[in-house]
C-alpha cells in the first residue's frame, strides 16, 4: 500500500547575504550607539561623583558647624566655609562692628560661639570668666592663637638655621635700593652707624637673607608660641622698667623737640598738614631713635625709609589682603604658597638693619639705651634663653614687631584724639590748663615724671583708648580641656577664645552714653566702681602688652606739644573735608579718622607756650552717622575755622 509522505522544511536560520557596504554601514551605526551610550554613562557617573563629592564636603563642614549647637551654647548662623566674617572678606563691614554687633546681639549670655572659617570661637563676656582666662587661669590660656609661619615644606629646619646658613644667590634689587637709600638717613644719625661700610656689605647680607620662611618676620613676642615667648618675655621686660624708661626719655624729648621746630614751621607758612600722618613721622622718629638707636628724620625728610616702610607696612594692596585672607583662613596653605606671597623687600631691610647695627656697635664700642642693646645683650649670652635659639631672624622680629606696632597704634590713636579734643573744646581747654601748669611748675624741660604726672592728659588717653581701642578683641586659645567656673561648660583643646573688648567698651551698661567722649569716666572713684576687666585696651595678666607704659609715654609727650598749640576758638571742622571713608582692610578696622592742620602762630606776651591753631579737619569713618549732618557727639558740622588764611 503505497503512502503519501509530506515533508515540511522548517529553516532553523535564513542568511541573508547583504552588499559589503551595508554591511559597514550598519556597523559602524552600531558602534556609534554603543559609544554614544557608553559616553552618557561615563557623563552621568561623573555627574554622581561630583554630587557625591559636594554633599560629602557640604555635610563635613556642615558637621563641624554644630560644634557649638551640640553643647548648648547658642550663637549666629555661620556661612558654610566663612563662618561668620563674610562682611569682612567683601568689605561690607569692619571687624569692630561686627563684634559690636554680635555682643549686643548676645550680651545678655555669658557666652556664645562664632566661626572663624571653619574652627570654632568661643565669645566670652561674662567679665569674671574673662578674669579667668586672662589671670587666673592664664597658663591654660598662654596661647594667642595665632599661627607663626615660620617654615616653609622646602626647608628642613626653618627657623633654626641662622642667616650664615642660608644658601641662596637671589638678590632683591628692591631692597637693595632702599638700604642704600637710607644711608644718608644713617650718616645723620647719633651713631653714624655702619654708613661707611653699608655700600660694600648690602649685596653680601642680602644674598644671605633670601631665606625660605613663609614668614620670618612673624616670630614675635606678640604671636609667638609659649615655649619660646616664655624666655623671651621674661628677658625683654627690664627695657620697661621706669628706671629704663627714665633712661630712655632723652630720646623721646629730643624727637619731641625736633616736632616743636616743625610745627613751629607749619604755624609760620600755614601749610596744610594731615594730623595722622603727622603722629605717624614723630612716632617713627620716636621708635627709630628708642628701638633702633638711629635718627630717622620722618618729620623733616618727605622720602625718609623709615616712613617709606610704615606706609608699605600699614597700606593694603590686593596681594596683601590675599595674604592676609590665607593666613586667617586657609593657614595650611599659607604655609606651603606663603614664601610667595611676602613682603621680601621688608624683610631684608630689617633684618639686615638690626644686624649691621648691632655689628657697628660691638666694632667701636657704643652703648646706648634702647632695645637693640638689650637684643645685643641677649645675642652676647645665649645661656639666659638656653631654651630657645637666638637667630638674627628671631632677634629683628622682636625690633620688627615695636616698629609696625608702635607705628600703627599710636599715630591712629593720636588722630583720633585730636579728633575727639576737635569736637570738645571744653576738654581741649582744661587739657590745655594742665600743661601750662606744669610748663609754669617745671619749665620747658618736662621729665618722665612731669609726664607721668598729667593725669587729665593720662584720662584724655584712656578716653580715646576706650572709644577707639587698638584691637577689637583679645584673643587666646586653650591649650588644654577647661571647664569654666560657675557656668559648667567644658571646651577641648586647642579651642580659640575672643574677649569682645570694643562690644565692653561701648556697652551702655558699663559706659553710659558710650558715643560721648567723656575723660572724667576715668576719675579714681568711677574707675573703682568698675569691674577691672571693662577697660583691656592693652589686655591684662601676664600677656599684656609689654611697651604699655612705653606707649602711654610717647603719645603723652605728642598730645602734651599738639595741645599746648591748641586754640579752642580755631580747633574745628571744616565741613569741606567731612565726607564717608571707606574702611579698605582688617589694619584700619577703627576707620582711622584723616585730618588736616591748617595753623597760624599767635605769640602771647604772658603765654610763650600757646597758639592760635592748629585749625583740623576729618574725613569722619563709615561707621559713623553723617546723614543727619551731625557727628555724634552733637556738634554741628559747619563750623569752618579761617584764622591764618583761607582754607584751600
């Protein structure tokens, strides 16, 4: 039987055999798509790492923001990397009212925390802790917390390596220049110290002090570490003593004679003088004569080096203020870019001025009393600071740190008196009175002790200090866990303090009518009636300032010569010059009020000593109100003086 068979053919696979040219068409398609792919994917990880990286250092920062809300202490709300200081890198605000602004904000707690960058800032007011932490407590808080950039990666040994040492074939023409320049200030001076040999010397000490320190200079006592301001403090203290000072004072009346003659000049020609920049020449003078044991000449030569150098020092520059803002909040990479970014050409000159000075004296023998015999006496006998290396470095920023200090402080807080006495004629008067009586006492050859017995000229002093005090706060650091009395709260090691001294010293509880100038705030019985530690324009306990009574001295021999030429009827304003000033950095937080000396000799038959003027005008700070066309203290500002000659 035959049978029908069906065969089905089911194909497993059909090629299809295409041209050779589609074939690499639809490849190369292929590998387009897949790398098209492969690239979105490569972007998005980097997207998702980049997220990733961002939240990881927003909430490590973010972290290091609760330090303080973690421990119950209550302050401002910080912004993310800058804590609370954004006004001041942009500008917008200076320090002094920032803490101002923050203190009333919390005066009523005992303390509050802040952040400087990212490290934590305990404020303190209640003024028993703050006596704590600078006197009774102080060898916890020893410490200023500042950082000294001494060492740079590239250098193996930093500060520790003398000048001789060093290896380096750069020369900075700049210094060159103006070491040669200030010969001629030299060859006048008292000593005539190294003015032959400089020219031959210069190239050969400069060559050796291109040193690698990020910032040699700041090795002074007022930032050095405790291990080494210990010995040091203790061994540069007896210069203060009054029995040095009394030793000293020649020095200072000679440089206030040479401002007698000046003015003198100024009153003959009627020629327009900036009182700032006037306190800033007889200041320079002052310490050029009592810390470098030379004669400057500020008052007399426009070009002097010396007040060349003061300017550079306290003017801002944009590299400057970089310099400064790594410092504050980047020290870490200060210390790695910061030989870059200093300032070589000063360094250079007063290191090698402290030591050509001090290698003239020992060559002829000279002797004289001022700091840089007491830094000679050191060198010559390590064995009394045995705990720490005597480095011409390390001695120059010890001279360094009285010349930028004395400078600054002292010819802003002269302006601003001047300022002050502009606006209060009655104090200008009875200032004046107590002068004339201990010229009629004494004489014109007034002693330390003729000075020191001012004590209206003393109370004016402390009067400027308090409404215009040369820093804003005190700072300190822990230098173990601490745990304050009576409040219970413990802070670890290392954690920063600031003592809000402008926020004391214009607080109407402690000081009423804070704005006003008033001297009489400082009559014993008031002064009592005060916590002591409401009034810290140089600090307190064993960190004080060190020049304290050398300061007072010199501001009091400038304020007695200005205010006995003073003239209450010609002291006044000029509304002409009254106008904002703008604060440009951290230096001239106290918006250092400009004036203007416009002054016409007036001899007196029975009053040899008195002078009608100077005339004084200011560009008033920003922080103070101009709107209503009164300064603060109420006085009118069209007052317009025009004895001696039309204002120009």
């Amino acid at each position: 039987m035959a049978r029908n068979v069906s065969l089905i053919c089911r194909p497993t696979s059909i090629v299809v055999k295409l041209p050779t040219e589609t074939m690499k068409t639809l490849k190369a398609e292929c590998n387009v798509e897949a790398i098209n792919t492969s690239q979105s994917m490569d972007i998005i990880q980097l997207l998702l790492a980049v997220v990733v990286i961002f939240l990881a250092i927003y909430y490590y920062y973010q972290s290091k923001y609760n330090f303080w809300k973690s421990r119950g202490i209550p302050g401002p709300k910080p912004h993310l990397y800058i804590g609370n200081f954004i006004d001041v890198l942009t500008k917008k605000r200076a320090i002094c009212t920032i803490v101002k602004d923050l203190y009333d904000e919390f005066k009523n707690e005992p303390v509050f925390g802040i952040y400087e960058g990212t490290r934590p800032v305990l404020v303190i007011n209640d003024l028993d802790a703050i006596k704590d932490v600078l006197i009774r407590d102080f060898s916890v808080f020893v410490d200023r917390g500042f950082h000294v950039f001494t060492e740079d990666p590239t250098c193996k040994s930093g500060s520790n390596i003398s000048l001789e040492e060093k290896e380096s074939v750069n020369i900075d023409a700049e210094a060159v220049l103006q070491l040669s320049k200030v010969k001629t200030t030299i060859e006048r001076s008292q000593d005539h110290f190294f003015a032959s040999s400089i020219e031959d010397h210069t190239k050969d000490h400069l060559a050796k002090s291109q040193f690698l320190e990020a910032d040699p200079l700041s090795q002074h006592l007022f930032l050095l570490e405790p291990e080494r301001w210990r010995p040091l403090r203790v061994k540069l203290s007896p210069i203060f003593t009054s029995g040095k000072l009394k030793e000293m004072f020649p020095l200072v009346v000679e440089c206030a004679g040479n401002l007698e003659k000046y003015l003198s000049k100024v009153t003959e020609d009627e020629t327009p003088v900036e009182c700032r920049d006037l306190a800033a020449k007889f200041t320079i003078d002052v310490i050029g004569s009592c810390v470098f044991g030379i004669s400057t000449h500020a008052l007399e030569d426009e070009n002097s080096e010396f007040r060349k150098m003061g300017k550079r020092i306290s003017t801002s520059s944009t590299k400057q203020r970089v310099r400064e803002a790594i410092m504050q909040f980047m020290p870490s990479v200060y210390e790695v870019i910061g030989h870059f970014l200093q300032m070589k050409d000063i360094d250079s000159f007063f290191i090698n001025l402290v030591r050509d000075t001090m290698r003239y004296r020992k060559e002829n023998n000279v002797i004289r009393p001022d700091f840089i015999h007491m830094l000679m006496e050191l060198k010559e006998h390590p064995e009394k600071v045995d705990s720490i290396e005597l480095t011409d470095i390390l001695l120059t920023a010890q001279a360094f740190v009285f010349f930028v200090a004395g400078f600054e402080t002292s010819s802003s807080t002269i302006a601003h008196t001047l300022y002050e006495l502009a606006q209060n004629h009655e104090i200008q008067d009875k200032l004046r009175r107590e002068i004339r009586n201990v010229y009629s006492k004494n004489g014109e050859n007034l002693t330390y002790t003729d000075i020191k017995g001012m004590s209206y000229l003393d109370k004016v002093f402390k009067e400027t200090l308090r409404k215009y005090p040369i820093l804003p706060t005190l700072n300190r650091r822990a230098i173990a866990n601490y745990t304050f009395r009576d409040m219970k709260i413990t802070i670890p090691k290392g954690t920063k303090i600031w003592i809000p001294v402008y926020g004391f010293h214009h607080d109407p509880n402690i000081y009423p009518d804070p704005e006003k100038f008033d001297p009489e705030r400082f009559n014993d019985d008031v002064v009592a009636a005060r916590h002591p530690m409401c009034f810290l324009p140089f600090g307190d306990g064993p960190r004080n300032c060190i020049a304290k009574v050398t300061t007072i001295l010199r501001n009091g021999n400038i304020l007695k010569n200005l205010s006995s030429s003073l003239n209450s009827k010609t002291l006044k304003f000029n509304s002409r010059w009254t106008k904002m000033h703008k604060i440009s950095n951290a230096r001239r937080d106290f918006a250092q009020a400009d004036f203007r000396i416009k002054a016409a000799r007036e001899t007196h038959r029975h009053d040899p000593y008195r002078f009608s003027g100077p005339l004084v005008a200011c560009h008033l700070p920003e922080w103070l109100p101009i709107e209503s066309g009164r300064d603060p203290n109420g006085v009118s500002r069209n007052l317009q003086g025009k004895i001696g000659g039309k204002w120009n």
